[in-house]
C-alpha cells in the first residue's frame, strides 16, 4: 500500500509518536492530513490541519472517518501509577469508547487501512514480552484496566475478521517510547525524561535503585516508522515495536549525566523495578522493520528539544497544578 496521495486521519496526532508520524507521512507523499485531537496543534505543516473532537461521542468519530483513505489511531490516556491505582476507571473508560468508536467508524467509512496503537500493557510481568503470549496470560495487575482496554481494541479487530471479513487492521505494540513531546512532569515523567528534567535543574542527578534494570526504550520517530512500515505493507498480526536490546538503567543515567556534564548519586533505598523487561523483535525483523536510532542520538535529541521548549512546559504544569 501506498501513502502517497492518501487523506490521513491521525488521532491522537498532537502527542509525542503523532508529531513524528505526521512528518514521515508528510515525506510519503500524502495529500492530506487531519489530526485529532482535544487541544488545538499549532506551527502546523502545509497540508495539516487539525480537528479538536472529543473521541468518547461516535458521531464524532463516524464524521471524522468519512472521506479518510488511512487511518491512524495513536489516541490513548496518560498517568501516574498512582492515577492508575486510584482513579481506573479514568483510564479504562475512556479507552474503550476511543478505541471501539474508532474502529467502528473507520469500518463504516470502508477505510483502505487502520492502525491501531495497543500497548505493553497487555503482557504479563516477564523478562520478555512474545506477541503470541497475549492470550494465554493476563495483564500485569499493576496495568490491567489500561491493559484489557488495549487487549479488547485487539479483539474488537479479530471480530471484524471474523463476522465482516474486514482484515485491514494493522496492531503494533510499542515498548517504552521517548522522545521530543514527551512528558516531563515531575511527578509522573517516565525514566529518560525525568532524568533529563533532574540533570537540568539540579547540581548532582538523583537516580533511583543501582542502576542494574534492563529495559527496552525505543525513539518515537522508530515508532512512526514502524507504524507506517505495518501500514504499507499490510501486516495484520500484532508486533512489537522495541529496539530488542537491553539498555540498563545505568547506561541511561550515564547518557544523561555525560550530556549534560552532571554527576550521579545512587539512591539504592529506593526501588530498581523488574530486573529484565524486554521485547521480542523477531516478529517485526520478519516483516522487514528495525529501529535506527541509537540511545545516545535519541537522548540528545529529546534533551536539545526540551532545553528548548521547558519554559512553555513549565508554564503549562504551573496552569495543570492551579487547575
């Protein structure tokens, strides 16, 4: 298949993969492109325009998917661990209704192609995570609202093979994403950024555990790539989208601290985590796709971004702290 000459809808397209995803379809040659999207998208590209639509209604979603020749569908809800101990149903429900409506709409619409963005969240705790093992395990009990949300959007797709003999679902399940966009909250950021923000504010970079996890971190323009990659050639199975190399917590700060020139102190009374949490890649080397972007480029990348941009992402945890 084909991206040049398509109208694109990309929802969620505001977010860290989706500005990525947007540029490289954009360099594929597409003729249009909507995102999606509840905030407004400013510094857009020529032949991008956005749409702020709240997901939950399908009306919304039916009018958004007529007239689209691919959709991507990135949308999906953030937070804590402590947000996802506390407030579930916050994640989950909204999930289901974006992930179902989406769909739907896009089979009604009889889209060429659809993306759909599942998650880690839909595998057991193990050192690593095989696509096939999906269905003959549960979710991590520390994700498993977020986790069966994803796991049902993957479902409501085997039922369209099944009942309408619509096969044209592309899945992909991407590891620990980073990169220019992310959050760097505080509060709640994932490792890289978080580290960044630390590095940058303070003399000494604090750093969780001893650094031995071993995690897979994968750049989102290596996400954008892989979805565009699965589109184009129209895989229908899930795959993984991760490096498949193990990078230690350690290697991380060390990147970190060497960019920004700062030392590291170990706070080993803290909690490391799983030892080893790794994607298979052998499915997505199969079907002809691997990352490009090493760890160290990505993480100056997502530092040289944020240095730029901290003061507008400052401004805006000060107005979600008032809120």
């Amino acid at each position: 298949m084909k991206i040049e000459g398509k109208k694109i809808l990309v929802t969620g397209g505001s977010g860290m993969i989706g500005r990525y995803l947007v540029d490289l379809l954009l360099e594929e040659g597409a003729s249009e492109i909507t995102i999606a999207s509840l905030d407004e998208v400013s510094d857009l590209p020529e032949n991008v325009k956005y749409k702020i639509v709240d997901l939950r209604h399908f009306d919304k979603c039916i009018s958004l998917c007529q007239g689209q020749d691919i959709v991507f569908n990135l949308v999906g809800v953030k937070g804590s661990p402590k947000m996802c101990a506390e407030q579930p149903a916050d994640f989950m429900v909204p999930m289901l209704q974006f992930n179902t409506n989406m769909m739907e709409a896009a089979r009604l619409a009889d889209v060429e192609w659809y993306l759909f963005t599942s998650s880690v969240g839909v595998y057991k705790p193990a050192e690593v995570f095989y696509e096939e093992d999906v269905w003959s395990t549960f979710p991590s009990p520390n994700d498993r609202f977020a986790g069966w949300a994803k796991r049902i959007g993957e479902l409501q797709a085997e039922a369209y093979k099944i009942q309408y003999d619509w096969d044209r679902v592309s899945i992909v399940r991407p590891a620990n994403v980073y990169g220019a966009y992310d959050n760097f909250s505080p509060e709640n950021a994932m490792v890289i950024p978080s580290l960044i923000r630390k590095a940058d504010e303070n003399d000494i970079m604090s750093v969780w555990g001893d650094g031995s996890p071993v995690r897979d971190f994968i750049h989102a323009k290596d996400v954008a790539r892989g979805m565009v990659h699965m589109v184009k050639n129209q895989i229908t199975k899930p795959v993984n989208l991760g490096s498949g190399t193990g990078i230690s917590i350690k290697e991380v700060a060390d990147t970190v601290s060497k960019i920004f020139d700062k030392p590291i102190a170990w706070d080993v009374d803290k909690p490391s985590g799983d030892k080893i949490r790794l994607m298979s890649t052998s499915l997505a080397e199969e079907v002809g796709f691997k990352t490009i972007i090493t760890l160290e480029e990505g993480i100056k990348e997502t530092a040289d971004w944020y240095l730029e941009n901290k003061e507008i992402i400052n401004q805006r945890y000060n107005v979600f702290l008032t809120e």
